[in-house]
C-alpha cells in the first residue's frame, strides 16, 4: 500500500485511535484479514465471522508486526475502531485508488472472469507494473484489498468484480471507479439467485454504468446482451470479438494439434499471430477480451501477441495439463464447467488425442434449469462425435443424461460408463489407465472432481511430471 499515517487513515474511516501511542506511525505493509500475511507495518483487518473473530488475533499480529489493527472495538493494542469494519476497508480502498497514478480497468461477465484478468495482468506486465486479483477474490473484500496492495508504482490496476445479484457491481465500483470496464458474457451463472437472464444483464451492465465520460466500455460484440450495453455507458465504446465489425478480433481460429487455439490477432493499430499456452477455444474471447483492454492502454499488436503468447495460467484447475512420469496427460478442468466450456475442453481433448487413448471424466454442469437435459445429453453426443475413446459421467441424475446422450449416439459397451461419485471414477481410472492415455476430468464447482485430477497424479509417486502450458 501507499504509506499512510494511523491518524490519516482513521480519519479517512471515521474511526476512533484506541492505544495508539503515536499516530503519526505509518502504514507501509501490506493491509490483510488473514494473520498469517501480516508482515512489519502491515494494517490487520479484523472481521467477526461465523467460526473465527479476528479480533482474537489482535495481539498476535501486532506482535507480528502489524502497525494496527482496524476493528469494531478495542483490542488492548493499536486499533482504529470503526462501527462497519467492511464500509471501513471500501472507504481507504477508495481513499487510497484515488490517489495513485494507476489506471484502473474492472471486468465482470458470467464465465470467463478469472481467465480473462489473468491474460490480461499477463500482458499489461510485460509493459508496466500491474497489481491484479489474486484467484477470484472478486467481492466486497477481496476487491478492496487488492485495490490496498497497490503502490506508487502501480501503473495498471486490474480488479475482477463478482456479483450475485442487483446493486453489487454498483457498490463494487463505487470503490474502485474504474476508467476502463470490460464485460465478456452473460450466461447462466447465479441464474436462481438473480431471477433470469436479463436480470443478469441489468447487473453486469453496472459496471458501465460507473464509466466517466472519458472512459471506455469494452463490450463483447458477440454477445447481444453485452452489446446492448453500449446505450447504457457515457463512455466510448471498444468492440471484441469474433463478429466482422468488432474492433479487435480473431481471424482464422484453429486448434494447434496440441489442442492449443490459435489465430491472427486484429487491433485498429494492426495484426499479428497469436498461439496460445492455454488449452481450449473458449480462451480465444478471453484472450480478445484482454487485447482490447491492452490496445485501449496503448499497446500495440505484436506487442500484445507476444504477451498472450507466453501467457500461463495463474490460477488452479482450469485446463491445467499436467504430464505424468508413464506418459498419462491428465487436465485438470475441474474448477468450473458449463455447456459451451464443455465443448471447448472435449475439442481440446480431441486434439490432444492423436492416436492416444482418451477420457473424459465428466459431472453435473449446474444451473442450467430446464436446459438440464438437453445440455447434458448434447455433451454426451459430443463425446462421443469427437471420438472421445471413454466417457466417464459422474455422479447422479445429471450424469446419467450425459451417459444415455452418449449412448443415445452410438456409443456401446465400455465406451461410456457411469459412476456415482469421484471415489468410484477414481477407482475406475487406476485400474483402466494405460500409459499414454490422455484424461479430461470437469464438472460444475460442486461436483468437486479435482479430487480424480488430484489422486491420478498422486498416483505418480515419483512425480516428476511437468506442468505444460505454464
Ligand atoms: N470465455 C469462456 N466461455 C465459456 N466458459 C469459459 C470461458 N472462460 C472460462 N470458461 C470456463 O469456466 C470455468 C471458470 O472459468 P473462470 O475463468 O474461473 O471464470 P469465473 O472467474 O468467471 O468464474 C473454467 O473452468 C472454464 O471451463
Ligand atoms: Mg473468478
């Protein structure tokens, strides 16, 4: 964080210095709710929740160094009180982004947010120094803390925003006013909670809301419910996208034969071939979503190829493919699923194969209403059109469509099976397993298929395997 003074920072909150000896002591570290990150100078967020208080880590953290603490009431050692601690730590976030020289660019969308910001800080680090979300810390105290962890330094701050329903973006960028908003989809996610597609929409759509004149929305051209967003923005409109008038887009789209999407970058500055290190076509909007954020921030082509070209993936569970030491290819995809990311990883998959065995270890894709059946029952067919040597479904009545899709299409025999829970499939894969075979595993967050990525690559002992596309 930028250096402030206790007494600069409890003025910012309101709050009232309790055993504070001299507040002109300064916050320099970084501002934490977790006691394990304080280091000397640091300011200890302490939240009251349902199993821990933080407010019982209070004196452990000052013994660690922690500069204060800021809670709602006296700790017996350096404290900011405050009534809301949460409304505290919104207000020094924005207190301090007003501040710094950064420029702030917020994104939200249905799927894809993780992915996106993590291209993104990917590319705008290889032109300046860039603080982003760690994971998916995208609600009301994930977003300010890592707004907090900026420094004078920072010249691009890029904040994923998650929301749940009406009104949350719209506190969000209250926050974190961000010069730039990119939204990549309106899907299905949260669908019950918000109450319908187009309530999704309103929410999203919040975000350009909070754009200045001076801004720029970056909306999703193929998208029409982000499109639509345009009449909603003062700020200047960016396109991306696969559709012909989008402003920046991808031209000729293939998978590499190792299941890598590649294609011909276009900004209004010019052109430039880009090859992904990551696995699957979904990540080509993900990746156009980043380069039209990157070219706004003045990049040019080549060099926001070059970027996402060497780009990795920063955060767990998301197409990582891993190679164990008997030649087994496991990818892992197990943080998240949904129909059209399903697609996308059986393509990977597919093409992946050459001449190898493969599997696809699939669960219960969620929130898809009554779109359920259909969905799981296309993604059965699909394995199953795409050569897909076993399909495994996971789990319950979902899993069974998936199965019967798979069936249904002219699967027989041991092509297609389907196990009740992770346990079983692991049991399956170790006796089945061949060296050379190449597994998919995903499902839905809850279905918790990490497990089978997990326990088929603690199967390799000696574990040497290397992580591809890192
Ligand atoms: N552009 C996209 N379209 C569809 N699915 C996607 C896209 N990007 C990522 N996914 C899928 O969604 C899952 C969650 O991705 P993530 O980037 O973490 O999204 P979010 O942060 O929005 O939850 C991934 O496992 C991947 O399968
Ligand atoms: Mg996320």
């Amino acid at each position: 964080m930028i250096a402030l003074s206790l007494a600069e920072i409890a003025a910012v909150v309101g709050g009232q210095t309790y055993d504070i000896p001299d507040p002109s002591v300064q916050v320099t570290g970084p501002v934490v709710r977790d006691s394990r990150e304080v280091e000397p100078g640091s300011l200890f967020v302490a939240f009251a929740g349902e199993r821990v208080d933080g407010h019982d880590y209070a004196s452990a953290v000052v013994e660690a160094g922690a500069a204060a603490v800021l809670a709602s009431r006296p700790v017996g050692v350096p404290a900011i009180v405050v009534d809301d601690v949460q409304a505290a730590l919104g207000a020094l976030a924005r207190h301090v982004v007003e501040r710094l020289g950064a420029t702030l660019v917020a994104l939200t969308g249905s799927v894809g947010k993780t992915s996106s910001k993590d291209l993104l800080a990917q590319v705008l680090r290889s032109k300046a120094p860039t603080v982003f979300t760690p994971g998916s810390l995208n609600n009301e105290i994930g977003l300010p803390l890592t707004a907090l962890s900026a420094t004078d330094e920072t010249r691009f701050l890029v904040l994923e925003m998650g929301a749940r329903g009406i009104g949350h973006i719209r506190y969000l960028t209250g926050l974190t006013p961000p010069k730039i908003g990119l939204v990549l989809n309106v899907g299905t996610a949260h669908i019950g909670e918000f109450g319908g597609r187009e309530q999704i929409a309103v929410a999203k759509g919040e975000l350009v809301e909070s754009l200045p004149a001076d801004g720029t929305a970056v909306l999703n051209a193929d998208d029409p419910l982000v499109r639509a967003m345009a009449s909603r923005t003062k700020a200047r409109v960016l396109l991306f996208g696969e559709s012909a008038d989008a402003d920046v887009r991808a031209e000729n789209v293939r998978l590499t034969e190792i299941g890598q999407p590649a294609f011909t970058l276009h900004t209004p500055s010019g052109c430039s071939d880009v090859t992904l290190r990551l696995y699957g076509e979904h990540h080509v909007s993900n990746a156009l979503a980043a380069a039209a954020v990157a070219h706004e921030l003045g990049m040019s082509a080549d060099e926001i190829a070059r970027a996402l070209s060497e780009a990795g993936t920063l955060s767990r569970w998301r197409m990582e493919v891993t190679e164990r030491p008997d030649g087994v290819t496991v990818v892992n995809d197990a943080y998240n699923a949904n129909p059209e990311s399903m697609r996308a990883a059986l393509r990977a998959l597919a093409a992946m194969a050459k001449g190898r065995r493969t599997w696809a270890v699939l669960g219960h894709m969620a929130e898809l209403g009554d779109e359920g059946l259909a969905e799981h029952d296309a993604v059965g067919r699909l394995a199953v059109r795409l050569n897909v040597s076993k399909l495994v479904a996971v789990g319950g009545r979902e899993a069974s469509w998936l199965q019967l899709g798979a069936y249904n299409e002219g699967s027989w025999g041991e092509e297609s099976v389907h196990v009740s829970d992770a346990q079983a499939a692991i049991d399956l894969l170790r006796s089945e397993l061949r060296p050379g075979d190449v597994v998919l595993v995903k499902a839905s967050r809850s279905v918790g298929l990490e497990r089978v990525a997990t326990a088929l690559l603690d199967d390799s002992a000696s574990s040497e395997g290397q992580v591809a596309g890192r």
